[in-house]
C-alpha cells in the first residue's frame, strides 16, 4: 500500500475528504520525524514505538582520527501489532 492508497482507505473509513486525510498524514510523518531526529521517541500504544539507534560506523575516519557514528531512525512493533500479525 502506497500513501495514495493509504489516504483514499483512511478516507473512505473516515467520511473525511483526501486532502483532509493527506494534511493530517503528512503533519504526523513530519512531527515523528523532527522528534526522532532530537533524540526522542514516539510511543503509539499497540503500534510500536519509533526510536534513534545511534551506531558506531566501522573502522576509523583517517581525516578526523576519531571512530566514526551514525544515526539511525529504528521501529520495535508494539505487542498488539505483533500479535494481529501472527494471527
């Protein structure tokens, strides 16, 4: 399912026009975005919880001599998702 689709279902589950559904999307991906990207958690009960994993990159960076991180954004499925899908 695409965001398209994902939208037109929310739609049409909601009663609520697309464009409605499409802002109130996009307001979520943006606000879980630039809460993860300061290091904070977004906790959706039964869904899962959206987190910063930070990472310690392999080998050395040769131009700063300092061992080398990345960030990235991680999702842990919370139980009552898990469950619904091992049904």
């Amino acid at each position: 399912m695409n965001k398209k689709q994902l939208v037109a279902e929310v739609s049409r589950r909601t009663n609520l026009p697309n464009y409605v559904v499409s802002a109130v999307l996009d307001v979520i991906v943006d606000t879980i975005i630039d809460t993860i990207s300061k290091g904070e958690f977004v906790k959706l009960v039964g869904f899962g919880t959206f987190s910063l994993s930070i990472r310690k990159g392999r080998g050395v960076d040769i131009q700063t001599t300092l061992d080398s991180t990345y960030r990235l954004p991680k999702f842990k499925a919370g139980k009552t998702f898990k469950n619904i899908v091992n049904i």
